[in-house]
C-alpha cells in the first residue's frame, strides 16, 4: 500500500512517468478483477479481499487526496479535501464490514456501523463536487443549478421508484421490518440518486483549471455510484456476498480518485496546442446536451408514469407528486431562461449599437478583407481619412489600393503573420501607402489580426508623423543656417564612398575649407551679416560642386566637398582635375559679396586629402584639416594638398603645447635683453627685454616660433607677465648695482585692457621692486582691431602721467598707425624690421622711411629702427633722421652677465658717427624732448 501510495503521490516529471502511472493503474484494477472473478481461489481469502481490500483502496483515496490538498495552494483544494473525508468514510464502512465477516465471521447485522459509514460517504462527495462546479455569476444561476440537480434527481428518482423502489418498500412493509431498517434499505438509493444527479448537472458546469484531474475524480466517483446502485438493486442484493466481481468497480472507483490528483495532471496542458480543434468541436455539443438536460428530466418522468400505466398498475402517488415538483422545476427554470435571454438579448443590443457607434465614430478606418483579398467591410472613418467613401472601397481589392513599391513587402509580411501560430503571434503591424480620393499616397499603420480566415485591419493615417519625422531626420543631418549636410551627415558619406564598390579608389578626395577674413566681418559689421555670408558661401559651394558629389558645413566658417572619384586608374590626371576644382572654388568663394547694400570680401583657404587603400574616413577627413591649416599657415587664401610630414609637424607641435604648458613654472623659460644703440654717439640708451624657451631637448626657441606653438591666449598671457615682472626685477637689480639703464618691454594692447588683470598691475611691478617709472618703456602694438582706441588711450594715459614712457611697436606694418599716433599718447616710434631689412636696397621703402622719420620728428618723438644688421643701414637710418637702433649691427640678444659688461663698456663704435647737433643722450636714458603729446597740435584728419 505504501508503495503504491507513493508512486500516486509522485509529482508528474512527464508523459512517459504518466504512461506507467496509468499502465499500473490498470493492471492493479485487473487483477483485482481476475480475481474477483474467480473467487480468490478460496472463501477466506474472497471475504477479505472484498472487505479489508475495499477498505485499504478507499484509505489509499483518502490519503492521496489529502496529501495533495496540504501541497496544493489552489481553490480547488476545498475539493480534494471533502473527497478525502468521503474516501474515509467508505475506507471505514468497509473496515466494518469486514470485521463482521472476517473476524468475528458472522453476518452484518442491519443497521450496524457500517452503514453509518457508507452513509457518509455521499454528503462530502456531493459537496466536493459543488466546489469542483464552475460558479455561476449571478442569483439566477444558483437557482438554474438547483433546478437542474432537482430535474436530474427528481426524473431519476421516479424512474428508480416505478422500476425497483416502490417494490422494495412494499416488501419492507410486507415484511414487517422496523422503520429504521426500511429508511435505511430507501437511504442508500436515495442518496446515490442525489450524488449522480450532481456528477451529471455539473459535468456541464465543472472549471477549466487542472480538467483533467477533474474529470478523473469525476469517473471515480460515478463508478462508485454505479455499483452502489447495482448493489441496492433487488436483483443483486439478495445474491450478493463479500468478494464477488461487483467489488472490482469499488476498488477501481477508489484507485481512480487515488490517481486522479496526480497522474492525471501530467496531461492536462501537453495537448493544448493540438488539442485545440477536437476541443473546439466538442464544445458545440456538450452546449446542446447541457440544454436538452431538462427536457430529458421531463421525459424521464414521463416514461416512469406510463411505465406504470403500461404495467397495469395504478400510479404511485411518489411517482406522481415527484413528476408534477419536476414539471413545475422544468416551467420555473424556462421562465428564468426566458427572462435572463430577454435581458441578455437587450444587453446584445445595447453593445452592439455601442460598438457601432465606437467604429463609425472612431477616426481610425476599420476594414475586414476576406482571403481573397477583397475587401468586405470598411468603417465610416473611410471618408475623413483616406477622402473615399466606404461603399466605394467595399467590394475592391486590398493590393489595388497599396503602393506597388510597399506592395510586396505587405504580402511577404502578411504570409508570414497567417503562418505564424496564432498564440504565440496574435498580431502584428504593418506599415505602407495608401492612395486617397485625390490620388495622393497617404502613409497609413495597420493593426492586422485574423477574422475567420481573411483579415481585421485597424488603420490609421501616420502621413503628418512620417513628415515629421522625415524633418527631424533632416534636421538631424543638415545644417539650420545654410540647409548643407552637417559633420555627421558628410562623415556617413565619406564612409559610404570609402566602404562601397569603389573602396579601393583613391580619386575620391576630400575638401577642407575655411573662410579667411570671415571673423573680421562678424566684428565689424555684426553676426548677422556674418550668417548671410555663410548662406552665400555656402550657395556657391553647392553650385561648385557636381551632382553627385556632396558639399557640407562642418561648424562656423569651415566647410567641406566630397569629391566621388569616378574610377580613372591615372592618379595624376585625378590629382589635377581635383586640384583645378578645388582652385576654381577658392577663386569662386573669394569673389566680393554684397550684404545689406555693401560689398564684402573673405578668402578661401583650402586644404585637399586623397584616398588611399585602407584608410578610414576620420583620417581621411583629419588629413584635409591639416592640409587646410597649412594653406593658413601658408599665407592664406591657397589650396594646399595633404602630404604625409604635416601629420610629422602636428605631432611635434602638439607635444611642444604639451611641454609649454608647463615651461613657464618649471623655469624654462630666461630673459635676454637686447641693447638700444644712439645712432649719432653709439652709447647705450636702454634695452629691450626679449623672452626665449629652451625646451628639453635644449632647442631655443625665440618668441614667435613658441607663442605659434602655444595657440591659445592663457599661455600668451601668462608668458606676457612673466616677462614683465622678470624685466622689472632685472632692471631694478641694475639699477642698485649701478647700471641705470631704461628697459622697454613689448606688451600687448589686449593685456594691458583685460579686466581679469588689475589695472594697477605695472605700477604695483614698479613700487614692488623699486624701478622708477621713468626706467620702463611698455612697447604697445597696434594691429589688433578688437582693441577699443578709447580704452587703449585712457589707459595709457593713466601710465604716462607716472612717468611710464609709451612706444608705438611696429610702426608702418599695421593698419591702424595714423589712428594709433593722432589718439595715442605715444613717445617713442619704433620702426618696423620689415622696412628696416629693405632701407638699402628699395628706393621705395627708402623713401616710405624716410617720411614716417620726418613724421615722428616733426611730431617730437624719439624714434628707434630695429632689426639693423649692417653699417649701410646705420648711415642711411642716421642720414634719414632716426635717433636710435636696435639689431646685430651692435649686438645680440645676450644675458645679464654680458649685459652688465656692455653697459660697463658704455658705447658701441657706429658707422659714419660724428658731432652732432643736437645730443639726444643725457646719462645712458632716453630723455622726453619737447611738449607732451597733448600738447602737440595735430593737423585734423
């Protein structure tokens, strides 16, 4: 018992665990029955099998589905537990009887225990299958329920009472037996009568959750029913004794609500999937018998009446009394299901105008089309949406009325979708164009799902999304002032014509360009002239440029051109024609522009990258950048072709960034200072403080090679107050050690403006070291045209009234200089190199010295030449008027210690000197002659 009690108890690990289960099953139940057949083989061995055996089947039961109830944390475990009880109480009733027989081997007095026992067994069991039934939802279906275990139980009844049960009552009465005898001879049919009435009402009714078991227990309990009614039956009764073949049905009925729990379960949800048809075909007709059950009621009864009438005898009156209470419970529950069909019938209607209402009000067009295609119902919201009427569509062809471009991809997408399983693919979407009443394509997204055997598209016009979404995209890739392809757009084309059947071919160039002089404008003339030249350059690109090539704006004023090589093997024929094509866009882009009424004028500078095998689009691109910043470098407004050093020099001025970054607090950097010589005497008059850098590697790097290497302001800042301070310091330490010598140091106009640097920061450097302000010189430039000339004058200005002097750097080379000198307080003039280098050889630069020099004199103001290198620019500089010069012609840049030497030594020998008649050097300064320059009347311009 044990063991088989297990293998029942087992959880189902599959269909072949499930298989022996049932196959075990079977066998036990036929040997039992072989051998109730034939009789055990002995009397003893019959009486205890038929008894003891009943006994431990049922305990099995009992055991089994109360096991399963404590696992189970289901609604159904109620059931299962009720059917334990029921199995106890038969596993009890047996034990009794067989006690009787077996050990005290006496008969089974009536009444006894035993039949208090198996007249428990049916309440749990009948309760049990009440939870097993499937809820009904309202009151009316509590009393159908009712109504219809009464008709099954009533129309059974009568038929049991005309055929069997009024004769055995008779016979009790006949008989004489007491009254507890004979309600206990009516009690066992009665209450089997009650429990196949429930087994049969709520066959129809029971759930859908672990169905299988259900079922099983469901049989059980009718075996054990049926052979309960062939045992009460008078043919049997009298024949029966323990052991016969009547027992194998208790014992089988037993075993099934044993395995019922657990076997049965294994199958429930493996044949869903396959299962699906046959159950669906059967559903049809368990409605129909589930329907037809009353009137099968009444015509049980029917047959009961006429049975006796037919027999000749008069009607029992239970036969009639119970005919007429079902009668009366077939018209009570007709007029229920007349009345709930009444209800649901309006509820129908109720739904269906609300659904109507819900598709014609809709504005998304509803349409079923049949497996042919044709379209068999479109909605009202046929008009609004796609500007067709929804007859018209009706009756038409689904692919008629779909683009032929998104035709195939739709019925590809739709084959897929009808052979796909409908449960694990319920839907899907589909999205293509539709053509409306005015013959545009709309773009229309469908919810297809299937309708008996065509399809249910719920549509919707997406045309305004799409748009957007299509502008999204264009904005995403294009630029919003000049509508070219941005850098994200031209690097996927640059990868596209790099990674395409013409990967391998190197005409395909790259164009960088940059528009020179376009800064400028935006500050002069404001930004939004600056946009509007933009759009023009970038009009004339795109008109530059062939059809298949593409021009795009990579930010600010650079652009770029892809050119599509066209597949030639002759690499310079390519290299020309690119080379033509990008100098006839250099040309183009630099003709003049006219912006609000003016003429304006940028340059182009261009920079060209060949494709070679293997390179990638972001090298290729970085190649034309570099070649673009050396057409820059170069001079500008030039087209310059990528070639593999200036990757070399990038690498190297990035590393000397790197390193300057650092310079000026490692200590790198040192202060050379460079004599300023009196052209008629030959004596000191000051120096010039100049800054080197002299890296790791011990290369010296003068001024403009290290600030073209640091390329951004806060180095060049930074640098220009180091040499400041550093300057002061030296020459203050000169000047206590004897050697007041004055010292000019070139600071920039936009330093001596910016806000973040105190304007207390030069004389703070004089009172902190102790210089005299009249011992410095700040040489000023004056070719930055972001500097405001009020500004520049109010603050130097401020430094003149300390005594600072004031030098006009670079004099003849920027653009501003007759500005700078009719506004600025300025003392000294300081020639450009440029003109200087040239005095001797160009009578033109000749004569434009010699008038900047009468300028300067007539204006009373010191002059000083630098970059004089040789004595025949000494003569001719002292003949011209200048007072002062600064170059090799005396000396070098050199260190404090040959600085404090020279100073010493006091003069250097001058070429062609000789009395002169005003000395212009007085103690080594260079002293401020004549009026201030406020004072000096400047003819008005």
């Amino acid at each position: 018992m044990s063991a088989l009690a297990a293998l029942l108890s087992r959880p189902a690990s599959g269909r072949g665990t499930g298989l022996r289960s049932q196959i075990l099953l079977a066998f036990v139940c036929a040997g039992y029955a072989v051998g109730a057949g034939v009789g055990w083989g002995s009397a003893g061995l019959a009486l205890f099998m038929g008894d003891f055996g009943l006994s431990i089947a049922a305990l099995i039961a009992a055991v089994s589905c109360f096991v399963y109830a404590r696992r189970s944390e289901s609604r159904l475990r109620p059931a299962w537990l009720l059917f334990s009880l029921s199995s106890a109480m038969a596993a009890g009733g047996n034990a009794v009887w067989g006690w009787y027989e077996v050990v005290l081997s006496r008969a089974v007095p009536s009444p006894s225990l035993a039949d208090l026992f198996f007249l428990c067994f049916a309440p749990p069991a009948i309760v049990g299958l009440l939870v097993l039934a499937k809820r009904p939802v309202n009151r009316a279906g509590w009393v159908c329920l009712a109504l219809d275990s009464w008709l099954i139980g009533g129309s059974l009844l009568t038929l049991s009472w005309s055929l069997a049960l009024a004769h055995t009552a008779h016979v009790a009465n006949a008989g004489g037996e007491s009254v507890a005898r004979a309600a206990l001879t009516l009690a066992y049919p009665l209450l089997d009568i009650v429990l196949v009435s429930m087994v049969l009402a709520l066959h129809f009714r029971r759930i859908s959750v672990n169905r299988s078991a259900v079922n099983t227990a469901i049989a059980g309990l009718a075996l054990t029913v049926l052979c309960d009614a062939l045992f009460t039956s008078p043919l049997l009764r009298s024949a029966y004794h323990s052991g016969q073949l009547l027992d194998a049905g208790w014992f089988a009925g037993s075993l099934l609500l044993a395995y019922a729990p657990w076997g049965a379960r294994r199958a429930p949800d493996n044949a869903v999937g396959t299962g699906r048809a046959s159950r669906g075909t059967s559903r049809p007709i368990a409605g129909s018998l589930a329907a037809l059950t009353p009137y099968l009621a009444a015509a049980v009864c029917t047959l009961g009446i006429l049975y006796s009438v037919v027999d000749g005898r008069r009607p029992d009156r239970v036969v009639v009394v119970t005919g007429c209470a079902v009668v009366l419970a077939l018209v009570v529950r007709q007029a229920i299901m007349l009345l709930d069909n009444i209800a649901l019938t309006q509820e129908l209607a109720q739904k269906e105008n609300h659904f109507r209402s819900l598709v014609q009000g809709s504005s998304d067009v509803i349409m079923i089309a049949e497996p042919t295609g044709v379209l068999r119902y479109v909605s009202p919201a046929a008009a609004g949406v796609y500007g067709r009427a929804a007859e018209d569509l009706m009756g038409t062809q689904l692919p008629a009325i779909i683009h032929p471009d998104d035709l195939g991809p739709v019925v590809h997408e739709v084959r897929r979708f009808l052979a796909a399983p409908p449960r694990e693919e319920p839907t899907t979407r589909i999205e293509c164009r539709f053509r409306s009443g005015t013959g545009e394509w709309l773009h229309v997204e469908s919810t297809v799902n299937r309708h008996q055997g065509g399809l249910l598209l719920n549509s919707r016009d997406v045309t305004e999304r799409v748009r957007l979404q299509e502008q999204l995209q264009h904005n995403a890739e294009h630029d919003p002032l000049t509508d070219l392809p941005n850098r994200a757009l031209f690097t996927a084309r640059v990868a596209q014509a790099l990674g395409g059947r013409r990967s391998g071919d190197a005409g395909t160039a790259v164009l960088f360009i940059d528009l020179d002089g376009f800064k400028a404008v935006n500050d002069t003339i404001g930004h939004q002239a600056g946009d509007e030249l933009l759009v023009q350059a970038a009009r004339r690109l795109q008109d530059s440029v062939r059809a298949w090539d593409t021009a795009a704006r990579l930010g600010g004023d650079e652009f770029a051109a892809l050119i599509v090589g066209d597949g030639t093997g002759d690499q310079a024929a390519r290299e020309y024609q690119v080379h033509e094509i990008a100098e006839r866009l250099r040309l183009t882009l630099s003709q003049p522009y006219r912006i609000g009424g003016r003429e304006v004028r940028v340059a182009a500078s261009i920079g060209v990258a060949f494709a070679e095998p293997g390179i990638t689009p972001k090298d290729l691109m970085r190649n034309a950048d570099l070649a673009m910043y050396r057409a820059k470098a170069g001079g500008k407004d030039r087209v310059e072709l990528y070639a593999p050093q200036m990757q070399a020099e990038v690498v190297r001025r990035s590393e000397l960034a790197a390193r300057l970054r650092t310079a000026v607090s490692d200590g790198e950097f040192a202060l050379l200072h460079q004599p300023v010589v009196h052209l008629a005497s030959g004596t000191v008059a000051a120096v010039a403080a100049q800054a080197r850098w002299r890296s790791a590697q011990g290369i010296l790097f003068t001024p403009a090679e290290f600030l073209r290497v640091a390329g951004d302001g806060d180095r060049a800042a930074e640098l220009g107050s180091w040499l400041l301070e550093e300057a002061v310091e030296q020459a203050a330490d000169r000047a206590r050690a004897g050697h007041p010598v004055a010292v000019s140091v070139r600071v920039s106009a936009g330093r001596l403006l910016d806000r973040a640097q105190p304007h207390g920061s030069v004389e703070g450097l004089l009172t902190r070291h102790g210089l005299p302000s009249g011992a410095l010189m700040i040489e000023v430039a004056d070719n930055d045209p972001r500097v405001s000339f009020d500004d520049l004058e109010q603050r130097l200005v401020a430094l003149r009234r300390l005594g600072v002097r004031i030098a006009l750097d670079g004099f003849g080379n920027g653009y501003a200089a007759v500005n700078a000198l009719r506004r600025l307080p300025v003392d000294v003039l300081k020639l450009d190199r440029n003109l200087v280098e040239g005095v001797v050889e160009s009578a033109r630069l000749h004569k434009i010295t010699s008038g900047l020099l009468r300028i300067a004199c007539d204006l009373g103001m010191q002059s000083v030449a630098d970059g004089v290198d040789g004595p025949e620019q000494v003569r001719a500089l002292r003949a011209m008027g200048c007072t002062h010069g600064q170059g090799m012609a005396f000396s070098g840049p050199v260190d404090e210690y040959r600085l404090r030497r020279t100073l010493v030594r006091g003069r250097f020998p001058v070429a062609g000197a000789g009395p002169v008649a005003q000395p212009v050097l007085a103690g080594g300064w260079i002293p401020l002659q004549g009026r201030s320059h406020d004072e000096t009347p400047v003819p008005p311009t």
